[in-house]
C-alpha cells in the first residue's frame, strides 16, 4: 500500500519538479543577459490571469492541446510515436469546415455533430495509413506520418485554393455550425473560448474510462508494455497497433474540428504545420500520458503560450528569448528522467539515514 | 523490467530534444532590433489604462523635441520583423516616423510590434496591442485581414490598419500596393541582363498579393523577349529560408541566372544558396532580385555584390503617411489608399544593373506613368 502511494506521490513531484525547474532555468536564462525574469514572469502570468479575455485565450488554446495531447499519448501508449498529429489536426480541421460550408442551413443540432464527426473520421483515416503500413509492411510510423504531416498541409492548401476558396481564405462556417457560445464569450470578455473546452472535459473522462476499464484499453497498453508477450496471449499486435493509431488521429481530427470551428470559423491556407500538433506532444509528456495530467499540463501550456506574448511588451525581454525561456521549460518537461533519478536519489539517502539513526 | 523503463524514459528526454526543435522555424538573423530594457521598461505603460486611447506618459531622455501624443502599433505576420523585407520595412517605417515625432525610436516608446508565431496569435495579439492603449495599430499583410476586421468591429472607436488587403469598415485604413508596376520593372532589369534565357520567380503564398508580383514580372520580362524563360514556383511560406534554398537551388541548377523572390523571409534562402554558389565558383555569374525594401546588402559577398536591385515597396513609408494624414486632417477612415510608381509608393533600386538595363527600365517606368503601358495585376481573371 505505501509503496503505491510513493510512486503516485512521485508521478505528481515529477512534473511539478520539471516545471519549477523549467522557470528557473529561464529565469538564469534571462539574467544572464541583463533581463529582470521576476518582471518578465509576472508579466506573463499577469497578463493571462489578470484579464478574462487573455484566460479565455489560453483556456481555448488549452482546448486543443488537450486533444493532441490525448492523441499522442494513447499512441505512445502502445509504442508509437505519432509525430503526425499535426497532419492529422489539420485533415481534422479541412473535413470540419467542409461539411459545415457544404450544409449551412442544416440545424445546429444536426450540423455540429455531423461536421465534428467528419473531422473525427479524416483525422482518424490519416493515421490509419500509417498504423496500416506499420501493422502489415512495418514501416516505420514516425518517417510516414513526418510525411503525412506535409501531404496534408498541401493538400489543404490546394483544397482551400481550387475547391473551398477563390483567394486563400474560405468563407466562415454559419451560426449553426459555430461552437461559440454567447455566455462563455461574454464571461471571458470576447474571447473565443467555446464549447470545445466542455468537449476536452468529457473526451479526458471517455479517455480514462477506456484505458482503465476496457478490454480494448487493457489491451493497447499491453501491446505497449510488450508486444510479444501480449501476442503469446492472444492479442493481435496488427489489430492494436491500428486501433491506437486510430484513435490517436481520431482525437487530434476532434481538435482540428474544434480549432475550426471554434477558435477561427474558417480555414486559411497554412504557412507551416500548427505549432498546437507538435506542442501536443510536449503536452503528453508533461501529464506523463495521464489523462487529467494532460488536461492540467495543457492549461499550463495554453498560459504560457498567451503569456509568452506579454514578456516583450510589459517586461522588455525581447520576442526571441521569450521563446527561448518557454523553450526550457519544454525542455525540463521532457528530461523528466532527470529530476526522476535526483528525487530517488534523495529519497534513498533519506531511507538509509532514517534506518541508521533508529 | 528497470531497462525498459530506462529506455522509455530516454526516449522521453529524446523527444524533448525534438520538441525543442519544433518549437521556433525562426529564419535566423542576428540584428534583431533587440531594445534596450532599461529605457524600454520607462515608457510602456503596463496596460492599467484598458482600451482608453491615453498614450505613454513619455519621459524624454535628452531629446529636445517634445513627443507628440500618439503611438502606432503593428502586428507582425508569421514572418516575423526581423524578416529583412516586409515586416521590417514596416517597422523601419514606424521608427523613421517615431524619430521625426520627437521619440527616441526605441520599441515601447509610442511605437510598438507585436510578434506572431502563429495564425492563432493574430487576434489575441490585436487585443493586446487595443490593451496597451495606441492611436493606430496596423495588421501587416493580408494574412490580418480576417483578424483586423473581427477585432475593429468588436471595437469601433479604435482605429486599425490594414496592409495589402482591403476593408469595408469605417475604422480600418486599408494601404495597397500596385506592386506589379515595380515587379514589371525587375522584370525588365531581369531581360537585359540575363545571359542563358532563363530566369526565376519564387513567391510566398500564392495569393491575390503575391500574384501581382509574379504577373508582373513575367510580363516585364515577356515585355522586352518573349523567348526568355520564367520559371515559377511557390513556396507556401513566408518564413521558411530553407524551402527558400532549396527551390533556389533547382532553378539556378536548371540554369537560370537571376532569381526574383516575393516571399518574405523565405527570401533568406535564395540569397544563401546564390552565395554558396558563387563562393564555390566565383567566375559563375548569378543575380538575385530582393523585394519589399533595398537587399543589397543581403546580396554582398568576397566577389561583390550579387543583388541585382530590388523592388521597393514604401509599407513604411505608407504608415508614415497614414500616421501622419491622422495627426493632421483626423484618421482616413475606410478607405483604400493605393500607392504605385505614380506616388513613388512602389519602385526599383538602381543595384548593379549595367547602363543598358537601367535605362530602359527608366523608359518602362515613364511609360506606366504616363499611362502608356498597363501593366496586367493578375494572372486570373476574377
């Protein structure tokens, strides 16, 4: 019984560790070239928190982190790393605005669902091909979906340009096919905080459900752990490698649905992959593939990268080390393995001198 | 079963190597107009006010003009401001104007920038520009325009700025550009001073804006020998030197000599990939044609110089103007001010063109004045 609660004591220390040690880390950052990082942290979380329009930013851009964050993780879960998420978000996002350009007049209680769940289906389809080639020929998903990610930036691209749009920007998607609510707009001054936030709620409790009280979770988490020993049990690796890359590209299609139709309305043609896909994966690793942990981990993230836009402005701490210092704590994020080794370091000493002073 | 968590957890630290890399595509340029944080910290009044449109208490620190009650504001697209072409000729513009308003210059001293990372930076960039309270804050390019017009409708009494794009409402100054009449004239320089018939254009994001560009000069290249060659290619960014490089590098291999590039900081790659050509073989001879403001100086290597000109085009310089028309006469509301060769909104750097070049460029340029040629603004017709 103690021993389980330590290492559920050292999953939450963990990421609280690599975050603290992340802002110091920036923190040193800044001084050593002159600038003051107590100004420049408050300042960023002063800017976030203290106006309801900046929250509502960040909580929408948490909205989506959530979903490429659950993508990746329930990926990583089973061995894979899915760097497509971005791709995926994307054929997500074209799909959700598709449907909704296509029937504006449909009711909203028809044209919601049925637009999220086209969303659902590209993104789910675009990392299908690459579980596919991974399950039968053993290609490698994370070189396919790297170039999956760049065939669906232009084949958006292309859609918008020939089918969707004259210029580069399609039309915005009508009221009934908006996520945006009044009231939560309202709350937060105008931002485009929207119902997908709520959707984040309810998809982080499915998620949990899944892969703590179903079979097909079990399963997926076993392939994970062991592929050959799930296989001498019965499990079809073929099957489970699929199904995770599915429901991998299924979530971040759900958040490029959501980013569609809530945070823009329209589809513009892409400079670069979204960012969001790839900080999705960050996300996943801070929350240490916990589904609540990624929803919290996500929040921070949604902060900080509203935030990191204050530092320039009200700190003077220039753009660019403004990205470096997020960047550190991306960084501290991942090197969890680090603080992991130090907190069982001191935890041990700590044992051994407890015994010698009894 | 302590290896495999091993590994995994490596592969973790791994990944957050990657993560890192994703993080900025920044096209890399040391001179950053880095400010100085000290007198930065003085001025910026930290947003306390809301949307009033009270500016900077400034303090003066040892200029003798007195600061006029004003401040400007632009929002950078994904390229950036440091993108050596169109975000920094805006903002050059906005510290010409500053200086001759009696500030110092310096961001955060009644001019400011904000940078974007990210198509979804726009509006909440937007708004906090209106928090931190300016007169006038400008969308640069036509990536803003969606953006600009939510927010100025959200907020009426605020004045905003669009560049390259134009909008309905009556409280966006919309700022255009006849930037094919300049394009026309690159492509007349790029005629008289090609040697194998081939020539190149690499535009950002195909596009109303960037379309014009390419229209242009291939028919100012057409205009002087319709056998010459005009390679066209797109590289869907505005930030992304290395795609930049890459095209550059297939167009100067299949043997055009000039490379005309509309496309921002993307740019940045074809003036490295002309470099490295010519380092490697110095008597090879190869031209790049800049845009937006004067590359030449992006174009200087041990050889010389292989900047051919540049077309210019007075973003800048159009907000010095609407700044100013502002101050004076009150904000311009709603209309579209449209600059050409005409305004000298538009034009073409003399470079290292040779005599010959020149001159008829010269002829070309008196002949769109005047009214004579017209020069085709885009490829489509709609």
């Amino acid at each position: 019984m103690l021993k389980v609660s330590r290492s559920k004591l050292d999953n939450l220390l963990v990421p609280i560790f690599s975050i603290i040690l992340g802002f110091v880390f920036g923190a040193i950052l800044m001084l050593f070239f002159g600038y003051n990082p107590i100004t420049a942290y408050e300042a960023m979380i002063m800017g976030v928190f203290g106006s309801p329009y900046f929250l509502g930013e960040a909580l929408r851009q948490a909205t989506i982190l959530t979903f490429t964050g659950l993508g990746f993780a329930i990926a990583f879960k089973a061995g894979f790393f899915n760097i497509g998420v971005s791709g995926q978000l994307l054929a997500g996002w074209v799909s959700a605005i598709w449907v909704a350009l296509a029937f504006p007049d449909l009711p909203r209680l028809v044209l919601v669902p049925l637009s999220i769940g086209a969303g659902v289906l590209f993104g789910a389809i675009w990392a299908g091909i690459a579980g596919f080639l991974r399950a039968y020929f053993g290609t490698s998903e994370v070189i396919v979906t790297i170039m999956l990610n760049f065939t669906a930036l232009h084949t958006t691209n292309y859609i918008i340009r020939n089918i969707l749009a004259v210029g580069n920007t399609t039309e915005r998607i009508s009221e009934n096919a908006s996520l945006r609510v009044g009231w939560l707009t309202d709350l937060t001054a105008g931002s485009r905080l929207n119902m997908g936030f709520f959707i984040a709620i309810v998809v982080v409790i499915l998620y949990w459900i899944f892969m703590t009280h179903m079979t097909a979770g079990f399963e997926i988490r076993a392939v994970g752990l062991n592929p050959f020993a799930s296989t001498y049990a019965g499990m079809s690796a073929k099957k489970n490698i699929i199904l995770s890359m599915v429901i991998s590209g299924a979530l971040a299609g759900l958040g490029g649905a959501i980013h569609g139709m809530g945070t823009f309305g329209n589809l513009f043609t892409q400079n670069a992959l979204p960012n969001i896909g790839f900080n999705g994966i960050a996300v996943a690793l801070l929350g240490l593939g916990n589904p609540i942990g990624i929803f919290f981990s996500s929040i921070l993230f949604g902060v900080l990268d509203v935030g990191a836009g204050f530092m320039p402005n009200r700190a003077g701490v220039p753009d660019e080390m403004a990205s470096i210092v997020i960047a550190a704590i991306i960084f501290f994020v991942g090197a969890n393995y680090l603080i992991r080794l130090v907190l069982n370091k001191v935890s041990t000493n700590k044992a051994v001198q407890n015994e010698g002073g009894e | 079963m302590t290896t495999i968590k091993l590994r995994s957890l490596l592969a973790l630290g791994a990944s957050a190597f990657l993560l890192a890399a994703c993080q900025g595509e920044d096209a890399g340029g040391g001179d950053t107009p880095v400010e100085d944080p000290a007198t930065g910290d003085t001025s910026t009044d930290t947003g306390d006010t809301g949307d009033t449109d009270t500016d900077e208490d400034t303090t003066d620190e040892g200029d003798d003009t007195e600061a006029v009650d004003f401040s400007i504001a632009m929002i950078t697209d994904e390229g950036g401001v440091d993108d050596r072409s169109f975000n920094q000729s805006a903002w050059e513009g906005m510290q010409e104007w500053a200086v001759d308003n009696g500030y110092s210059g310096e961001r955060g001293d009644g001019i400011n920038y904000y940078q974007s990372n990210d198509s979804a930076d726009f509006v909440p960039n937007l708004n906090a520009a209106l928090a931190d309270g300016h007169d006038i804050i400008y969308g640069i390019g036509f990536l803003l325009l969606d953006s600009v017009n939510d927010v100025a409708a959200q907020n009426p009494d605020q004045w905003f700025g669009i560049v390259d794009e134009i909008s309905e409402l009556d409280n966006v100054v919309s700022l255009t550009f006849r930037d094919h009449e300049a394009a026309f004239l690159a492509g007349v320089a790029a005629a008289h001073t090609t040697e194998t018939g081939q020539v190149g254009f690499i535009g950002g994001i195909a596009g109303p804006v960037i379309d014009r560009f390419e229209t242009g000069f291939t028919a100012g290249v057409a205009h002087v020998d319709e056998s010459i060659e005009v390679d066209v290619q797109y590289a869907e960014s505005f930030s992304d030197a290395g795609i930049g490089q890459q095209i550059a590098a297939g167009m100067f291999t299949n043997g055009a000599d000039i490379v005309y590039h509309a496309a921002g900081a993307v740019g940045n790659g074809v003036f490295t990939e002309a470099r490295n050509r010519l380092e490697s073989d110095p008597d090879s001879q190869l031209w790049v044609i800049g845009v937006d403001r004067d590359q030449e100086e992006e174009g200087n290597w041990d050889g010389g110089n292989f900047t051919l000109t540049s077309t210019l085009k007075g973003v800048g310089k159009s907000i010095i103007l609407s700044a100013d028309q502002t101050m004076e006469e009150g904000f311009p509301g709603g209309k579209n001010i449209a600059y050409g060769l005409e305004e000298d909104g538009v034009g073409l750097t003399r470079g290292n063109m040779s005599e010959e070049a020149w001159a008829a460029v010269e002829e070309a340029r008196q002949s769109i004045i005047d009214g004579e040629l017209e020069v085709p603004e885009f490829t489509y017709s709609n």
